[in-house]
C-alpha cells in the first residue's frame, strides 16, 4: 500500500509538472513534500521514509556507476576541472563564512560546515539533466561531472575530518582494483546481453562498489563510481549503461522523493532557503568567470556553469553527518535549488544564444580547449552525429566515392572513429558561434544522424540560416518529431523503425527473388 502511494503521487505529479513544461523532477520533489503534508490521510508516516531513503542510495549508485561507464580519467586530470572546482570551493567557503557568521546565531565550526556543504553542486541533478539532453560526453557535460567529482571527493574528506572517522588500513586496497580489470573485462564478456549482464551491473554497483567500499570506511558513491570507471572502455560499456537505465531512473525518483518526505519545514527553514537560493547566481557567475580564466569559451564556461549552479544533496548527507540540526533547512534548499537549476538548464542554450554578444568578449585571447573546426575543406557531403545510424550512412556513401566528412560532439566517438579510417571532426551542433565559423562551400548535402532531435532542429535552422541551399535529409523515431525538422527546412526525414521495416522486407523480397 505504501509503495502504491509513493508510485501514485510521484507520477501525477510528475505528469502534472510535464504539462506544464517542467521537468519531471520538480514533480516528483513536489510529491516528497505533499506525502510530508498529506501522507498520513494514506498511510505514509515518517518512519516510512527510511525505505525510501534505501531506494534513493541505490538509485544514486546506480547513477554513479553508469556515470564512471562514460568516464576517461583524462577527463578529471585537466586545469579547468581540478583548478576550477578547488579555487570555486575555497572562495565560496570563504565568502559565505562571514555571512552565515553575522546572519545565524551559529558558532564558527558549525557556520565553517555549512558554508562548506553550500559550496558544493548536485552530481545527481547535474547528471540527470545532462544524461537527458544527451551532453555528458560533449566537453561542457564532460567539465561538469569532472568539477562534481572533485567536489565529491573533497566532501567525503570533510565528512571524515568532521565526524572524527578515518579510513580502515583496508582501503588501501582500493589502490590495487585496477589488477581486476581483466577479469571484470572477461565477466561482462561473458554476461550475455540479457538479465546476467544487468546483474553484473548490479553486483559491481551496489555490492563491489557500495558494501565493498563502505565496509573498508570509504564512501559507497565512491565506490560505485570507480568500479564503473575502470569497465569505460569496454566496447560494451555503453550497452550496459543502456540496460540499467529504467531500474536507474526508477530508482533515482525515490531520491527526490525522499528530499521532501522527511517532514514540512517551519518559516525559519523557508525564509533560510529563500535567502540561500538568492545566491545561486553568485555560485553560477562565480563558475563562470573561473572556466574563462582557466582559457575556456564563453559558450562552454556557461554551459558547464548552468549545470553546476544548484546546491547538493552532498549537504544533506554532511548535514545528516555533523549537522542534524540543520537537514531540514538543507533539505529545502536543495529543493527549492532543484527547480531553479532544472529551469535554467531547460534553456540553457537559447539563453546563451541571447547573450552570446556580451559573453564572447569576456573570453581570454588564447587558443581554447574545445576549440571548434572552420573549414569542411572539399567534402561533399556533411554527416552529422557518429552513432550506428551515422557510421552506416558514412560507410555506406564512402563505398560509393562520395568525398565526406563528419562531425561529433563525443571526443570518445570522434576519436574511435578517427581510428577506424572515418574523417571525423570534433563539434556542437549547437554551438552558435560553430556556425557563424563554419565555412561548408563545397558540401552539397547534409544528413541529420544525431540522437537528439532538439539539435537535428538547431542544425536545420542554422543551416538555412547560413543560406545553405543543398539537401538537408534527417531521421527521427516519431512522427511529430519529424515533421519539426521538416519545418525548419529538413528536404526529407525518415522515420528511423519505418525504414528498418522496409529494409529488412526489401532484403527477404531479394533473397527470393534470387532463390526463384
């Protein structure tokens, strides 16, 4: 019966905030505080939420796993991520400090903790919302999860120092788990493509990385994290990732309910996360402004920025820690930091594209990182996006002498592809200042290949806008999908299902036609 109750609010309303163009999300915090509100009409008591609260953490190492699947340790070891995520922890520690000091009747350590735990970001946010807008692996998606993983480790430092615990001489042995990565490599080998390759998963996420870390006194988000970190590159690190997604996300709405479920907070509380929410645009400039000095674009530096402009439910689990009295306040400040950060991160790149003329000049005058490609050089034709779709099509006009080129917002794809003998060019379709770059005189077609069907309409609009005349051809799964693409200039899109049913039927119609 409780688990019906949890199911029903979180999906109403979840739908609820669908229909009104909201994330999900926000639905499923508001479910949390109406069972805080409401619950006990239904049977839902407090006490009940230390079930949910198990989900949640399975949830979140679920997330972590398939998050250190997509993840190169080149990632982490780069001045932006490491120098970025300390300098922005010390001057928001220290620049919060006196606030909290002359505003909260709070002695200096406890005001030292909480300035802390407001210093860092939501990895569990930040990598939903990025895994949603399919931008984990471009180089803004790639800095965010890099600076919440910084971040990560040093809150578990801190909860360490704070709560007097220490790592047990056991966890040394973490040291040494790269000595198993032949035999993982041969486990998901053998796992098959059904339940046992979801089992491993599981195993390796919640039991290996959780129970195994926890029990040698390290964290278990840790532990998850790294056991999927060290299978990123596995040739089926991706469809592993891809089989834990539904248990993942099932599990991850528990966590947002569990933020509010614990109990509805008094007006101390509100008017405490009223106050700390004003300064999210502080935490998002100050992001911001130190990507640009670590040399990245402007475009980039807000992107990633967007991303981290929330608070985390790090907090909460310091606060539970060394700061009891204060998980409620935390608790709707992380919330109430939730929804804001869903909502700018919605539209975060029509914003960007708003303000591009002011960012832009801000930027250092040196080579960047992400630097975009200008010329397509004599290629022929344009194909955008290098997943299956995208291969077999380039495979395929390559055969046939077409002279071609590629573009991929994934370094882990252009760089395989690269390797496998494909002219393939590090992009992001919806980069403005890409296309104000970008010289294409002798492309005569393009096709649309990428995954996710807000940028294949992005890239018709501005290829239109560039005045490009030639044949713009695009594949979408839905129909309604289809016909936006063909709306903002797309010759021709094909339903993606539709036209593997015809190829397969025309290939048994060949078949027997020859056996005739």
């Amino acid at each position: 019966m409780i688990e019906a109750t949890w199911i029903a609010f979180a999906f109403i309303l979840g739908l609820t905030a669908r229909a009104l163009g909201l994330p999900p999300l926000i639905g499923y915090l508001g479910a949390g505080f109406a069972l805080a509100g409401f619950g006990s009409h239904f049977g839902v008591g407090p006490t009940d939420s230390v079930v949910l609260e198990h989900l949640a953490h399975l949830g979140v190492l679920l997330l972590l796993f398939t998050i250190g699947l997509k993840l190169k340790l080149s990632n982490l070891v780069r001045r932006e991520v490491i120098g970025g995520s300390l300098l922005h922890f010390a001057i928001s520690s220290l620049v919060t400090l006196p606030a909290i000091l002359v505003f909260l009747d709070t002695s200096f350590r406890e005001s030292l903790l909480l300035a802390i735990a407001l210093s860092f970001s939501s990895t569990v946010l930040a990598a939903k919302v990025l895994e949603g807008k399919r931008e984990l692996r471009a180089f803004h998606g790639r800095v965010a999860i890099g600076v919440l993983i910084i971040q990560d480790l040093i809150a578990l430092v801190v909860m360490s120092i704070a709560s007097g615990k220490v790592p047990s001489a056991w966890a040394l042995l973490v040291f040494g788990l790269p000595l198993l990565r032949p035999l993982l490599f041969r486990l998901l080998d053998h796992s098959g493509h059904e339940e046992l390759m979801v089992l491993l998963g599981l195993m390796l996420a919640l039991v290996a990385g959780g129970i195994g870390f926890e029990y040698v006194g390290l964290s278990s988000e840790l532990g998850a994290l790294a056991f999927g970190a060290m299978l990123a590159k596995h040739k089926r690190a991706t469809e592993l990732s891809n089989s834990l997604w539904a248990i993942k996300e099932v599990f991850l709405v528990g966590f947002f309910l569990q933020i509010g479920i614990g109990g509805l907070p008094d007006m101390d509380a509100m008017l405490f996360a009223g106050a700390v929410a004003l300064l999210l645009p502080l935490k998002g400039a100050l992001f911001f402004f130190l990507f640009l000095l670590f040399r990245l674009r402007a475009r980039s530096a807000f992107l990633s920025a967007s991303s981290l402009t929330n608070y985390s439910e790090f907090g909460l689990i310091v606060a539970s820690v060394i700061l009891p009295q204060w998980l409620t306040p935390l608790a709707i400040t992380v919330a109430f930091s939730f929804v804001l950060s869903a909502q700018l991160n919605r539209i975060s790149h029509p914003l960007y594209d708003r303000f591009a003329r002011r960012l832009i000049p801000l930027e250092r005058n040196t080579r960047h990182p992400d630097e975009q490609p200008v010329s397509l050089g004599d290629a022929q034709i344009l194909i955008m996006g290098m997943g299956r779709t995208g291969r077999a099509a380039y495979d395929h006009l390559q055969h046939q002498g077409w002279r071609l080129i590629s573009l991929d917002s994934d370094p882990v794809t252009v760089e395989k592809s690269s390797q496998n003998g494909r002219h393939v060019l590090f992009a992001d379709a919806e980069d403005q200042m890409f296309w104000e770059s970008l010289e294409m005189k002798n492309i005569e077609a393009v096709i649309l290949a990428m995954n996710d069907p807000e940028a294949k309409i992005i890239s018709t609009g501005k290829l239109r806008g560039k005045g490009f005349a030639g044949l713009i051809v695009s594949h979408a799964m839905y129909e309604d999908i289809a016909q936006q693409i063909e709306e903002a200039g797309a010759d021709r899109t094909y339903l993606t299902m539709s036209e593997a049913g015809a190829g397969l039927a025309e290939h048994v119609a060949r078949e027997l036609r020859s056996i005739r």
